[in-house]
C-alpha cells in the first residue's frame, strides 16, 4: 500500500551533542521560518510531510508531527538496528539526520541525508562506501568535502557544501550595552593542546592586563543558548575561536563577528578559512603582527564585508542553501 511520501527530520542531534547540535535545531527552526518566503519553498515543509524525530520535551518551531525517544544517538550495532527498525515502521521516505563523523555507521536502504558533525573521538570510522543513488552527505567546507572523500570514498555527486551562517535569532536580538572593562572570550575545542592553550593565555594577559579571561568548552551544553551567549557577548572585547576540528560549523565564531568582536580562528579551521581566506583575524597573523585593537578593528570590518557578500549573516542561510539537497528527493 503507498503512503504520503515523508521527510523525518532528526533532531535529538540538538540536546545529544552539545554545540555540535545546534546545526539540528536551527535548521528545523529556518525552515519552519522559511514557509511562504519568496524563493524559499521547500515541498516538503510547505506541503507538511515533514515530521520530526525528537526526545521528549525539546522544543522547535512551528508544530510539526513528532516521533519521540529517549534513545541517543549512538554507533553501536544495537543503535544501528534499532534506527532501521524505526525507518520501517515509520514508513518514512527520506531522513535527514545530523552525526558526528564517527557515529555515521552504516546507512539504511531508506534515501539519507546525512549532516556530518564533528567527531568526538580522536579518529573517523570507516564505513562501507555507500551506494550512489539515494544518499547525500552535507558538510561545511570544501576541505572537509576532501576530507570525506578521502577516508569514507565518497563521490562527488554525493556531497554538498553548505556554507556555516548564524542562527536566526540574532536578527531579533540586541547586545546591551556592557557592564564592565571587558573580557578576552576563549572558546575550546576538545582537542586544542593544553601547552598551547596556556601559551596563548599568556601572551593574551600580556598583551591586554586589563580585561579579564574568560574560558568555555564548545563542549559545554547551556553557555550558547541566544539569552546566555548574548550576555556573554555583551562583554567580550576579543574571541579566541580555538578549535580545527574536521566538519565544525563555526557558528560561534561567526556570530561573535556579526555583533562586531574581533574573533581570532585558527588557520587549520577549514570552514572559517574558506570564507575569511588571508583573513588578518587567523591565530597566525595574529600572534606575528601584534595587531592592537584599531588593527583588529580593521580586520573585523573586512570580515564582516565578506561574510556578509556571502549571505552568512541572512537569517534563513541555511534554509536557502539547504533547498538544492532537498529538491533531488522530491
């Protein structure tokens, strides 16, 4: 018997994975946004046959039908099982999931998209190379595309880049005035060197004695919910966005530009370097030129004119650049 043909969205992503998942939630949030926008239409949401996979209580825009769990995300074959069981009896036609590289596992029979997040081990897990029809990989960058190609053999036809942007609700948000002298804002990442770390801390309290340090794990879950990150930013006079991780969405660090703070990204950061190339805000440049805050001013203006002739600072980004990969499952 046929069905409606169904897009589930995946959207436990959002609370499994800390920043990683914030990819999950505002792609589900844009896209709901999205409906009735000139040049914007997405068959599957405008004709509701989209659905969500979802843990009880998160909550999304708009009100789209849920499926809900309070299993994980995992990469164990019991996980891998228990997803095929659902994508049968859910009579889904397409899922869109959002996976950290080494939690891709092996893929169903059902057409995937499948958004690849950064890992959170130290190594990519191989998987067998997927068949050509019916799959699709979405990552950040062009390095990464390489990156996905290289140790999962992927073809071309399967990979689509889609260009980081910030979250929607910045175009709804002011930053108050600050409160204090400031803060040098240092963001994490898991891996990022603890020697280099304190190296950096001390050229920092060097360079700025007078603003005080402040240090947040991109693991941490709540620091970049809009209200906390907002209050966060409303005080930070530098960003440190440390982390190169293969596939990150640098969100953060594009949002700490939109609002106007000099964010200094680390060169290997395929993404951010990709869109700001040359960019006087790399780490490298950075410790060389010993720019003061005029020089990193200058900078910041340079990158905020080119990332917003890229359409990064749009509020539906990663709807419209999204609507290619979705369109080959009509």
């Amino acid at each position: 018997m046929q069905h409606t043909p169904r897009l589930c969205i995946d959207g436990r992503a959002a609370s499994d994975f800390a920043s990683r998942g914030m990819m999950a939630q505002e792609v589900i949030d844009q896209l709901v946004s999205a409906q009735g926008e000139p040049n914007l239409e997405n068959e599957w949401v405008d004709r509701q046959r989209t659905v969500l996979l979802s843990h009880p209580g998160q909550i999304f825009s708009g009100q789209l039908k849920r499926f809900e769990t309070r299993r994980k995300i995992g990469r164990s074959p019991l996980y891998w099982l228990w997803e095929k069981n659902f994508v049968k009896s859910s009579n889904i036609s397409v899922l869109h999931r959002f996976v950290p590289a080494d939690r891709i596992g092996r893929l169903h029979q059902c057409p995937t998209i499948t958004t690849v997040l950064p890992a959170e081990t130290n190594g990519l897990v191989r998987f067998p190379a997927p068949r050509k029809e019916g799959q699709a990989f979405v990552v950040p960058s062009e390095g990464d595309k390489k990156t996905l190609e290289k140790k999962y053999r992927i073809v071309e036809e399967q990979m689509f880049v889609v260009r980081p942007s910030v979250r929607r609700y910045v175009h709804f948000t002011q930053i108050p005035q600050a409160t204090s002298e400031g803060l040098v804002l240092l963001l994490v990442g898991d891996r990022f060197e603890k020697t280099q770390l304190k190296k950096l801390e001390r050229i920092v309290s060097t360079r700025y004695p007078a603003l005080t340090r402040k240090k947040i794990s991109l693991k941490n879950t709540e620091e970049f919910a809009p209200t906390r990150w907002v209050k966060t930013l409303q005080e930070t006079k530098l960003c440190f966005y440390l982390t190169d991780a293969s596939f990150d969405w640098p969100t953060l660090a594009l949002e700490s530009i939109y609002w106007g703070i000099p964010t200094i990204f680390m060169d290997g950061h395929a993404a951010l370097s990709e869109l700001l190339p040359q960019s006087g805000l790399s780490l490298s440049r950075y410790l060389i030129e010993h720019l003061d805050f005029s020089g990193l001013a200058l900078e910041l203006t340079k990158a905020q004119d080119a990332l917003a002739q890229q359409g990064r600072f749009e509020p539906l980004a990663l709807a419209k650049n999204l609507r290619e990969v979705y369109s080959l499952f009509n």
